[in-house]
C-alpha cells in the first residue's frame, strides 16, 4: 500500500489556486464520481477492453492532479503504465492496488468535507 497519505489538504488547497472551499469542492466531486468509475473500470478489465480500462482509469488519474490525493495519483499513475503495456494480468494486479486506494479515500474522504483545512 503507498505510504502518501490518503488526501494532502495543503496540496488540495494549493491545486484549486488557494481556495479552500473549491478544493473541497473537487474533492467531493470526485468522491461522487468514484463509485461508479471503480465499477465501470472493474468491469472493463473484467472484459478485458483495452479502450476502456484506459479511458476510465484516464479520467480517475486525471481528477486526482486536482484534489490533493496523492495515494490514489500515484496508484493510478502506477495502473496507466500497466495498461500501456497492454497486459491484461499485469493490469488487473495493478487494479487491486489502486482499488485499495480507492476504499481508502471512501471510507474517509467525506469527513474531510466538512471540518477546516486551514
């Protein structure tokens, strides 16, 4: 398991341009949002779609460059050059992690949401 704590405020705040309340707020989106991402990513690799598995662990990676979680970047970052190499053994290994970063930031993330940062 990564040793990057499951969200960095200070990161957060600094990624939304200093705004407190707008990091919260991507933070919450993306806590929205990574359910059904998990399970639309699980399912591609499940089916082993290349494309698929691809574009949603794109746009989880993605979202992390802005909510100061750094586990769950460097899982997915670690998940996109898997799937690089387009392996799907490799890939669903690499999954297993990030899927463990994921229950991480849901099991605390929301608490997060509503106490201060600074």
């Amino acid at each position: 398991m990564n040793t990057n704590p499951v969200i960095d405020t200070a990161l957060a705040i600094e990624q939304a341009g200093g705004n407190e309340e707008l990091a919260k707020e991507l933070l919450g989106m993306l806590l929205n949002e990574l359910p059904q991402l998990r399970d639309m990513l699980a399912h591609a690799i499940q089916h082993s779609q290349l494309d698929a598995i691809w574009d949603h662990a794109h746009k989880i990676h993605g979202s992390t460059a802005y909510c100061g979680v750094p586990a769950l970047r460097d899982s997915f970052k670690a998940l996109e050059s898997a799937i690089r190499k387009q392996n799907i053994e490799a890939i669903a290994r690499q999954f297993k992690i990030a899927d463990l970063e994921i229950e991480r930031l849901l099991t605390s993330g929301h608490d997060y949401l509503h106490k201060p940062w600074c």
